[in-house]
C-alpha cells in the first residue's frame, strides 16, 4: 500500500532549537523550587529527557505530582522557549523543508505534530517562516492526547482525509514519536538520529527503519 500522508515531528526531526527545549526546562524547574544540584532536579531532568517528544503539560504533572505546580511550569517553561526562538534558537534541520516539499510534489500530504502547546507550536512555525509549509499541524489540544498515544497521528488522517491506517509513515527522533506511530497502524515509523533518542530506544520502541535524518524519507518511502 502507497503511502499518502507523512507525520512528522518538529523539535529534532525537523527543527534544530540549540537545546532551547532543556534550557526552558531549567527555568521552569527553577521557577517552582526544583533546584539545581538537588537529586529531585537530576530526577527530573531525567525524566524529561527520556520522556521527550510528549505533551509537555503532562510531563509537568508527573514529575510535580500537582496540576498547579504543572500548569506554573508550563508557563514558564513556554516563556522561555518563546524567548529564546523569537531570539533565533530555532532553525530547519539540514534539508528538512527540502524534503517536506519533496514528499508534497509526489503526492503525498505532510502534517507536522509536537507536544508543544498551540501557541509555543505556531510562535514556532513563524519564526521558520513556516506557516503554510505544511499541510496541517498539530499539538496534543488539537487531539486530546499527545504521544505516545496515536491521537495526533490519527487526527491528522481523518483531518486530511486518509483512508486507511496503513497509508501513513511517521517519523521522529524520539521512542514516543515510534510508539505513537506503531498505535496508530502506521505502515512505516522511522526512528531519525537528529535528536533525543537513538538506536536502542528506536529499537525498544519497534521503530521499522531507522535513519540519519529526515532527509532519507523520500529514497524510503
């Protein structure tokens, strides 16, 4: 079966951010008492890291134990992720709007996800002058739930009218970008080493392919 839509992750896959993403995580833990060299902030610091590529709200929960802690840190942890891509920390991964365009002469429909909130995701996609790159995008309001749960993947087939599971491919550099994808049915989901997570946790997380980038989607699919 033909592949029809692409779902691509944003931070990693196809954005480089010069690790905003940890530095705005520092902030936020320091904005509700974690702190620095403590074994609460190591822990914490940890959990993001394995836990990259979900909503970020949800992360906050568990690593606080409290919805309104979560919520201050997601505030913060926005604030700062807004700062620091409005200053220029963010920019394409090496020929990923090339191949986004790529894939789109061929047919084939692409929708960016991320566990960013609505606004971080759309302050994101302005600063890469990337507003009408896409054919959709979406964060985990849009569906519900964000990785690793299939939800983005799935809205974004019925959103852009796919007719079958079957005919998505999803890539990302985290295990939940390859979790999510495997829930969803998807006939490829490509583990990319731009990002977080490599081999063994693409591995774990039963990645069909694994690549060195984005770029290498159109030779594959």
């Amino acid at each position: 079966m033909s592949i029809s839509l692409v779902c691509l992750d944003m931070a990693g896959t196809t954005v480089q951010d010069d690790g905003a993403v940890m530095s705005a995580f520092a902030r936020a833990m320091d904005d509700i008492g974690i702190a620095e060299g403590t074994p609460e902030r190591a822990e914490a610091t940890q959990y993001t890291i394995d836990t990259m590529g979900q909503s970020k709200i949800d992360v906050f929960r568990a690593i606080t134990g409290s919805d309104a802690r979560a919520h201050a840190a997601n505030a913060a942890f926005e604030a700062a992720y807004l700062d620091l891509i409005r200053g220029g920390a963010a920019s394409p991964l090496p020929d990923a709007e090339e191949t986004i365009r790529s894939l789109q002469e061929e047919g084939i429909r692409v929708a960016l996800t991320t566990g960013f909130s609505p606004i971080t995701r759309d302050a994101l996609l302005e600063a890469l002058d990337w507003t009408r790159l896409p054919d959709a995008v979406f964060s985990p309001a849009d569906a519900g739930r964000g990785r690793p749960f299939p939800n983005m993947n799935l809205h974004a087939m019925l959103r852009l009218g796919i007719d079958d599971v079957r005919e998505i491919a999803v890539a990302g550099d985290t295990a939940s970008d390859i979790l999510a994808g495997r829930r969803a049915g998807a006939s490829i989901v490509v583990g990319v080493r731009t990002g977080t997570h490599g081999d063994d946790e693409f591995q774990d997380a039963r990645a069909t392919h694994v690549r060195d980038s984005v770029a290498d989607l159109p030779a594959l699919l």
